[in-house]
C-alpha cells in the first residue's frame, strides 16, 4: 500500500541560525522568510534545537517596561520549564533562546507517522534530517494536509487495488466502495470476521482518507484463531497482530 514520504512534502532550502546567531537577526530571517521558525543548527549542520514566534514571544515578554520599578527575579521553585521559559525572557542568541531537544523526523518516514509526531509534540514544524542528524529538509503542518487534497477516484482505485485485491484477495465486486470528500463507505459481505477488520484498518490508512464508514459483513467469525495458525486468503499475520 503506497504511503507518501515525508521527503515527498518537505522543503529542501531550509533558513537556519547558528547558536551564536544574535536575538534580532533570527527575528529579521523570520520576518524577511514569512516563516513562523527555523532549526539552530552546529557547524556539521547537526539540529541543535528549534526557534519558533513564541519563543521570541517570550523573549519579548521578559523586557521590563521602563517606568517600571525593577524587581530581583529569582528562579527559586521554579519546575525546569519554568527555568527555561524565564532566561528565553534574557535570551540575547539563537542558542539561548531555542527549545531543546529539537523534535525531528526522517525523510523516509510516512507523512502520518510525521503527523502523529507533529501532533504529540504540540509543534508547528519538525526539522527533516538524514541518518547522522544534519538537516536535510524542514516540514509544516501546512506541507502535511496536502495529503488530503488527494482526489476521491484516486482514493477510490487505491482501496480497491491495493486493499481489496492485492491484499485480500477479494473480487473487486464484492465490496462496493464509496468515497466522498475522502470518507470512505465499505458495503457488502466478505467470508471472515477479519477480512472485514483488514479491510477496515489498512482503508484508514491510505493517504488522503479522512474517515472510514464500515458497513461490511461476515460470513464467519474467525477471532478466535490464534495469530500462529496460517492466514488465509493472502491476509497476513501481521495485519491481524495490529488489529
């Protein structure tokens, strides 16, 4: 089953800093990019660490108002974040003021894999890099939801031969498959409980489905096979361990 990579959607001309790169100098690449953050990279082009608005935000925050009476700040009981978020408020580089460790993804991975890392990481953007940790690339949740511009007949052909056929073994007139807006409406009566499950899971997984309606049947209820006893029909056994 085909599964756009990462190196699919990337950019490959990455703005980066350097650690010693000064606070106005990172907010002058971002404003003059449009781009909301960028990687710190070393010398070995190794990601370092990343730089987003809201840590200039923070930077920015820290600044004493003027007339305000100066007060002694004291990081005592502060958690670690805490600590961190209050010197971004003093951060005069792009070393001070980045998060740390850098959230990274590879160019090989799935762009649901990059998705599901993006969304546990609460990040915008996640720095691509190759087998020795340079950067190679930079991702966005923008370059991300491309995948589900992937028109319906398109989405359509690929349940159907990569699901239905290639996998399960299955006539293509025996499921009907519907899709609308990336929804994906299975009908119709295969021969085993797991079939259905296959069928069901491995549709949810194609890019560019937003949602899998499952109105399939079974003849037989096979869940009570044990995982080492042979699949039939071209399922694997792999399939049946995700389920």
């Amino acid at each position: 089953m085909r599964q756009d990579k990462v190196g699919s959607v990337m950019a490959t001309e990455v703005v980066t800093a350097r650690y010693g790169t000064p606070f106005k100098e990172v907010a002058r690449l971002l404003t003059e990019h449009r781009i909301s953050g960028l990687p710190v990279i070393d010398e070995d082009d190794k990601v370092l660490g990343v730089i987003s608005e809201t840590d200039l935000m923070v930077r920015q925050a820290g600044v004493l108002d003027p007339y305000e009476t100066p007060r002694r700040f004291r990081f005592t009981g502060l958690t670690r974040g805490a600590r961190r978020q209050a010197a971004k408020g003093h951060a005069r580089t792009a070393g001070q003021l980045m998060s740390v460790p850098p959230v990274t993804v590879h160019a090989d991975e799935t762009i649901a894999e990059a998705a599901r890392t993006m969304a546990h990481s609460r990040v915008e953007r996640l720095p691509v890099v190759d087998d020795e940790d340079r950067v190679v690339g930079i991702v966005t949740r923008r370059d991300l939801i491309q995948v589900f511009l992937q028109p319906d007949d398109v989405i359509r052909r690929e349940v159907i031969d990569e699901v239905l056929v290639r996998t399960l073994w299955l006539s293509p007139s025996t499921v009907e498959v519907a899709v609308y807006e990336g929804v994906v409406t299975l009908t119709g009566q295969v021969e085993r409980r797991s079939e259905a499950e296959i069928a069901a899971s491995m549709t949810d997984r194609i890019d560019g489905v937003v949602a899998v309606v499952d109105r399939l049947t079974y003849r037989l209820d096979d869940s009570h096979l044990r995982p080492d006893e042979p699949a039939l029909h071209g399922v694997t056994e792999e399939w049946l361990r995700k389920l």
